[in-house]
C-alpha cells in the first residue's frame, strides 16, 4: 500500500516543533518499505508555506525543494 501525503503531515516531518512532528515520525518510521508519494499539488503547497517568511522555520525555495 502506498500513502499520499498531504502538506500537513510533509510540514509535520520537517518541523520539529509541530505539534504532530513525533506522531508523523513514528509512522514514518514504522513503515516496513518506503511506501509513501506526494503529488505536485502537494509539493507546490509545502513550498509555499515553508518558504513564507512568516513560516518560523521559513526556508529558501531551494531548500525548501
């Protein structure tokens, strides 16, 4: 099975002051394969937000990418 990650749980896993970052941790740990995807859409959202100067932990679109 695969999972389809929307930008909540990408911010969660990069963020580790966000309030869900240990639960999206363990599940990502948890998994036996790799077994997860993003789409654009996703993607573009997670850039967006985490490239947003008000963002705590803003990062630069490279980074961010």
């Amino acid at each position: 099975m695969r999972f389809l990650l929307d930008v909540n749980v990408l911010l969660a896993l990069l963020d580790s002051e966000h309030v869900h970052h240990g639960k999206a941790m363990s599940w990502l740990r948890g998994l036996a394969t790799p077994s997860w995807a993003s789409c654009p859409t996703t993607q573009n959202g997670f850039i967006r937000i985490v490239s947003h100067s008000g963002y705590r932990q803003g990062l630069s679109v490279q980074a961010a990418v």
